[in-house]
C-alpha cells in the first residue's frame, strides 16, 4: 500500500529515525532532522516528550554559542517585514538564522496570529535561514517549553541567531524575555499616544525601543515619537545589568536603520560579557525554568492523585465566590493529597 501512497511511505519512514539518528542530523545542520526533532518536542504525547527531553539535553553541549532575540511588537507594526529585512542582513554578515514563534493566542482565536506560512517568504527560501512558525494551540507553558527546547536544538543545528517573536499583547513577553538575551521592542511612530496598547510592563522589558515605518527618519513624528519613548523608558528603574536602553528607527519596509539595530545588540552582547552578565543572565533562566519546571511537573502529578479533581473543583467554586483565600486553598489541597504540608 505504501507504494502507492508516496505520502505515507515518507511519514513512516520519518517516524522510524531513531533519537541517534535525529541527534546525528542535528549535528550535521540537517533540516529534515531539526524539524522532526522540533515537531517531536511539540507533541503531547509521553513517550516524544521523553524522547524530546533525551534530545535536548544531548543536544546541550553543542548549544549556546548563539544570540538569542526577542521580538515583538503589536499585530501590524512590522514584526514579519523587519524579521526579513533584519535576517536578510544578517546572513550577508555571515550568521545562521532561526525564527520561532510563540503564539499561544492560537487556541482562542482559532488561527495563529504570526504563524501562517505566507510570512517571510523570502527569508524562507533562504538556506541559512531556519523558520519554524508557531506550534498549534497549546498553553503558555506549553509554548513556552516547546520553544526553549527548539532554541537549544536549533542553536546545535549550527544557528547562531535566534529569533523568537511574540505578539506583543499578552504575557507571553515576560515568557520569551526569560529565554533570550536581548529584547527588541517595535512600536509605531506618530501614534505614541497610551504607548499604542503596549502595556508598561513590557516596555520596561524593553533593551532596544525600535520605531518602525519610519520611512522618513526626518519625520517629525518620529522624532517626536523618540523623544516620548526615551522619557518614558527614563522613569523605569534601572537595569541590573547596567544595560540602558535604546530608543532608536528603522523603516523595516527599505532597510534603513536595520544595521543599526544590529549595532545596538552587538555593543549589548559586548558590554555584558565584558561584565559578565551575559552567562550569568542565561544560568538565572536556567535556574528559573527549573523551579518552574518542579511547579508543572508536581501540578501534573497531583491531577493523577485520587483525591485531587473532586477537591480541586470544590475549592475552585469557592475561590471564584471569593469565599477562600487561594494561598490557604492550596495548601489544604496539598495537604488532602498528600499530607503533611503545614
Ligand atoms: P506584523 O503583523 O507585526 O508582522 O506586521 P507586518 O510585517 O505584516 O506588516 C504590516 C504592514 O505594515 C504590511 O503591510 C507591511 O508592508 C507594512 N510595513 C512594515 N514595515 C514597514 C515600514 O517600515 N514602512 C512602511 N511604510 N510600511 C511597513
């Protein structure tokens, strides 16, 4: 049967790489193999997540060696066209370049916000550009792991850029600035006004301010719209990093202002491994991930414990009735589990 279905033949024949296998393609910058591995890692069954988690940590030595970006910005500002004026730039520099998207927004609006596959087509097509777009529904958590894992496998395919783009307009920033080194911020010129829906907090993220369509940098808007944001970002308290921010332009649409974007992160990347901020931001996410990590894990386990769903619903009631306390809650739910919490 399989003769006739080429389809079929192929996706058995897919399945059948053993971890070795795919671990050894990775390697060798092999993109059939990172993609496996990478819809591998997305997936919700036990067995790919343990075989996924295998992979990864193999994988791990070769990891690291690269910059991790964050991007984001609100839907229509520009996020997909400077990904590709910015990528295009980059590869003629040399790099090797991986965009992954977190869109966990999918599940509710049916359909992924930065995921369709007519974004960046240019950049694509380019062979040291790797685009994955976002992985389907799934929660925060979940996105958020899928894409940690796909940073560290696609850093041991040999891409030394890391792209990852969010939205820009809901939690999911404070997710992607916990696993990249620098966060890019677009805003739009000319609208400054309520700082277009960008919620404070995650201008405050912020480690470049880029105002993109600023086709025209002489544009008094966007001068005007620099001015607000380098006030506005002057009232954050200042980074432990030392790192100050950058308000700067960029049209993403004729490529002015692109390099020096790329300037902005290379005297970043400069700065803090010179103080020595750099590794010691990425083992803090480590760090981070892992108490999250024991957080999901034991709430995963809980939900298996016979006790856990009839009392979980109750409490749940009377959370939502604002008759419990949630802190005292959960503490009586781990208790009624598994005892002896005080
Ligand atoms: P995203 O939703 O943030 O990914 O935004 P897109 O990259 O899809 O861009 C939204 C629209 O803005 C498209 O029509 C782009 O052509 C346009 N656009 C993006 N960058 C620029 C720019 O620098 N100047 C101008 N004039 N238009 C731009």
């Amino acid at each position: 049967m399989d003769s006739i279905n080429p389809n079929l033949s192929l996706r058995k024949k897919r399945q059948v790489k053993s971890i070795a296998e795919l671990e050894q393609g990775i390697l060798a910058g092999d993109r059939a193999s990172l993609s496996q591995a990478l819809t591998l890692a997305e997936s919700r069954l036990t067995t790919h997540r343990a075989q996924a988690e295998k992979l990864v940590q193999n994988c791990l030595p070769k990891s690291g060696q690269s910059l991790r970006i964050g991007i984001t910005g609100v839907p229509g500002v520009g996020k997909s066209t400077f990904i590709e004026a910015f990528g295009e730039y980059l590869i003629k520099e040399g790099k090797k370049l991986a965009v992954l998207a977190i869109d966990p927004s999918s599940s509710k609006t049916r359909g992924s916000i930065l995921g369709d596959k007519t974004r960046m087509e240019q950049l694509s097509q380019n062979q040291n550009a790797f685009i994955r777009p976002s992985p389907s529904a799934g929660s925060l958590g979940g996105v958020a792991r899928k894409t940690r894992e796909a940073i560290i496998l696609c850093e041991a395919a040999g891409y030394n850029i890391i792209l990852v783009e969010t939205v820009g307009v809901g939690q999911s920033e404070t997710a992607v600035k916990n696993m990249v080194d620098f966060f890019v911020l677009l805003m739009l010129p000319g609208a400054g006004d309520e700082l277009q829906g960008i919620k404070r907090g995650i201008m405050e993220m912020a480690d470049l301010l880029l105002i993109n369509k600023a086709d025209d940098p002489k544009d008094p808007k966007v001068r005007l719209a620099m001015g607000e944001y380098k006030r506005a970002l002057h009232l954050f308290p200042p980074n432990q990093n030392e790192w100050i921010p950058v308000v700067d332009s960029c049209s993403a649409l004729n490529g002015a202002g692109v390099a020096k974007a790329w300037e902005h992160i290379l005297q970043f990347e400069r700065q803090q491994k010179l103080k020595g901020y750099f590794l010691e931001n990425r083992s803090e996410q480590a760090v981070s991930w892992f108490d999250q990590q024991i957080g999901d894990h034991l709430f995963e386990y809980l939900k298996g414990l016979p006790h856990f769903e009839s009392n979980y619903q109750q409490y749940l009631t009377e959370i939502r009735a604002q008759n419990l306390d949630p802190g005292l809650a959960a503490r009586k739910l781990l208790n009624v589990c598994l005892g002896g919490i005080k």
